[in-house]
C-alpha cells in the first residue's frame, strides 16, 4: 500500500507540473487562416455556424474571462466567442472585456451576456431593458449578440414575458441580436417536478429561444444529447458548459492524498470517500501521466465529435489554458480516448455526481439541495472559484451535509449512477463551510 500511495503522489506531482482572430461569416463551417502564425502559438482551426443566428464561432469558446492579459491571448489565437453575466464579479467582468474588445475589430467578435436579478425574478420588461443597457454600456459596445437568462431552473422563467417583451423592443433598437438561455438543472424545493431535459426542451418548443446553453460531458451525455438534437432539428444554437469532470477529480485525489479531507473520527463517510480513491491506483497505474493528459483532452473532444454542438464555453484560468483548450479545435475523440473514458466512467464516475440531474433529492427526507451543493463544490475544485462557491453555498437554502451523517442514504440509493453521493457531501461541506477556511 505504501508503494501504491508513492505512485500516486507522483503521479499527482507529474500532471501539475505539465500553457488571428476570424471573422463571423455565413455558411455550415470554415477552417481559420493561418496567418502569422507563431511557432508553438496555438490557433482556432474549426468555426461552427450557431444555428439560426448564423454566426461562425469558434469551436472552443471563451466562458467567463479571468484576466484581461489572458482575454486578448484568448482572442489572438481565434476565438471569437466570449460569455459573461452581468453577475459576474458584480458585472465588472463585463468591464474588463469591454476594456479588451476595444482593440478589436468588434464585428468579428459574438458576444454573450445574461441577466441574472436577485431572486431570478425580472421586476418588468423595464427592469430587464435597463439591465441589457447597463450591460452594454459596461461592455463598452453598441450592442449585445447574445442576450440571454441566466439560470432558467424553471419552465416558468423560460416563459418570462417580461424577458421576451423586453427582447423584442432591445432588437427592434439594434441593441440585441438575439436571444437565449442557460440552465445547469432544475431549482432545489420539494415541490419541484422538473429536471433539466423538461426546462430545456421547453425551451426548445418555445421557439423564441435562438441559443441554448446547457451542461455536457461523457459521464451522463444521454440528456445532453437529445437536448442537442432537438436544437439542431429546431435551427437553435448551442453552448456547452461544465465540459470536463476530470479536473475536479484530480483536485479531490490530491486533497485526500495531502491528507487535509480524511478525518475518520468526525466524517465517518470519509472512509468510504478515501477507499474509493483508492481504488482509483488501478486506473493510475494502467495510464501514465501522459495518457492522463490525453484523457483530459478526450473530454473535450468527446464534446467536439458531437456535430449538433457548436461551440465549448471553456474556463481560461491562465496562458497555459489558451494553449491547452485552442490546440484541441478542429480535432475529434481518438478509439484509444474512447476507451479510456469509459475506464474512467466506469472506475470513476461514482466520484462524479451528474450536473443537472435531480433524481436523489426527491428522495432526500432532509431536503438537502444535493444537486447544487455539488455544482458548488465543482466550481470550487475544477475551477478555483473558491468566494464564489463559498458565498454561493452560505447563501442556500434547504439542508445542508450535517444531516448526511447519521442518515440510511436514500440519496445513494435513488442515484442512477451509484454516486458515493454522501461522501462527497461531506466533502463538499468540509470545502465550502465558511467555517473551515480562511478567505482572504
């Protein structure tokens, strides 16, 4: 077991040590010139037509930029499509890309906003014509190309006629194109019926919706893509998010390997969470640190070979994220990357609850908003959100992992997928409790 747990360590250190724009044109899809094309400096090789809108964006998208240094890099290499929120950094995000996109010819860029009021209710048509303008203007640009709803966890918000009336006059003044929609699953309550594919598809048969935005990866596509499909059928753009489950992976087997997330006599449920870890030398040792780095890209790839999607919102942290995510467009999943992920998923995929799904909390006697809590904890470990998943989680409602810990596990066992679900709660708990850490 010590040789075992030597390997792993290593393995961990070996994986953290491993960083022109184009037009929008009309048509089914283009390769990017290679213009001044730098040695090692990666371009956007794929554009895809965003369904009826009939831009041409970039297979790899830009979701909320971290740095405007980073951005410009960003958009040097070819990508053309960039999503914020106005609740991004309390809308300064959209500050810093309007201070970025002024460098660039700004008919070549699609830009995505969205609105995001407190309460995800919009007080008037007036409430949400104000807040596209005050998006504009801190976009510092004429216009917005994708004006859309920010976590639409109803079919009551996809219907909002306060949006859709204030999204007619916006484009009758030029100052939206079109409009659209995100969704990471339903809202948390008891009463909830609905999961992600009823919002979505709803959505889809609206038919005022031109873009759609929604959760994809390998471990439960099945959702994904008929939600894909319908859009394609229906001439509906679509966006994808929360594309790669391997990263958060890694951070938790980092931490457990760091010794900071086992505490056996408090978190009973850690033992279970450690033992599964464990489990995971046997994929360790079959894939070395290289193929690691490869199964990262086929989780992309997996993602790009779906030819119903059109564009990827990937997170660029830093320089070596640019490299990483843009050498990837143009290219599709390899029959050895196949393999591999279904190594993962099958080994794995009990460390990964399913962005989306609902299923576990209709049977949650603790009305704990299992879903969410672990969403955060994703944002917390994959992309190194840490305020935002900690204020996220201090702020929400239902019950929260302490009463996991002296439950039978009707979470566990209502789950499809056999997710260690309480064991990643408390995980979870112990990450994002304000009580636990020190924010500075």
């Amino acid at each position: 077991m010590k040789k075992d747990k030597k390997s792993r360590r290593q393995f961990l250190r070996d994986t953290g040590m491993a960083i022109v724009g184009a037009g929008i044109f009309q048509g089914e899809a283009i390769s990017a010139r290679q213009v001044n094309q730098q040695v090692d400096t990666p371009k956007i090789r794929h554009y895809r037509r965003l369904g009826r809108t009939e831009a041409l964006v970039s297979d790899i998208g830009s979701g909320e930029p971290t740095s405007s240094s980073v951005l410009r890099y960003v958009l040097d290499s070819g990508v053309n499509f960039i999503e914020t929120s106005e609740s991004y950094a309390n809308g300064r995000n959209e500050v810093m890309i309007g201070d970025v996109i002024k460098d660039f010819n700004r008919e070549q860029l699609f830009i995505a906003t969205k609105a995001f009021p407190s309460l995800k209710i919009f007080k008037s048509a007036n409430d949400v014509i104000q807040r596209a303008e005050d998006s504009i203007k801190r976009l510092q640009t004429d216009y917005i190309d994708l004006y859309m709803i920010h976590q639409a966890q109803n079919i009551f918000r996809v219907k909002d006629n306060y949006f859709h009336r204030a999204a007619d006059i916006l484009k009758k003044k030029g100052k939206i194109r079109f409009t659209g929609l995100s969704c990471h699953g339903p809202e948390w309550g008891p009463e909830s019926r609905e999961n992600l594919e009823d919002i979505l598809m709803a959505a889809v048969d609206d038919g005022r919706f031109d873009v759609i935005m929604l959760p994809y990866n390998f471990l439960s596509p099945e959702i994904g893509e008929r939600i894909l499909k319908a859009c394609k059928e229906n001439d509906i753009g679509t966006m994808i998010m929360k594309s790669n489950p391997i990263l958060s992976y890694e951070k938790y087997l980092l931490q457990v390997e760091e010794g900071r997330q086992v505490n056996k006599s408090d978190q009973k449920y850690f033992i279970e969470l450690e033992e599964a870890f464990n489990e995971a030398d046997s994929f360790l040792k079959q894939y070395n640190m290289n193929d690691m780095e490869q199964i990262k890209d086929g989780a992309i790839q997996f993602i790009l070979t779906n030819s119903n999607v059109n564009t990827i919102c990937c997170r660029f942290n830093n320089f070596s994220d640019v490299n990483k995510y843009v050498r990837l467009s143009g290219t599709t999943l390899s029959s050895r990357n196949e393999i591999a992920l279904n190594e993962f998923k099958t080994k794995l995929g009990i460390l990964n609850c399913r962005i989306g799904c609902n299923i576990c909390e209709k049977n949650c006697p603790h009305n704990v908003p299992v879903n969410r809590i672990l969403r955060y904890n994703y944002y917390f470990h994959a992309h190194g959100l840490e305020k935002r998943a900690i204020q996220k989680y201090l702020e929400l409602a239902g019950g929260k992992p302490d009463a996991c810990m002296e439950c039978d596990g009707y979470c566990e066992k209502a789950c499809p997928y056999g997710v260690l679900t309480r064991p990643l709660l408390a995980q979870a708990h112990k990450s994002l409790n304000i009580n636990s850490l020190k924010i500075s």
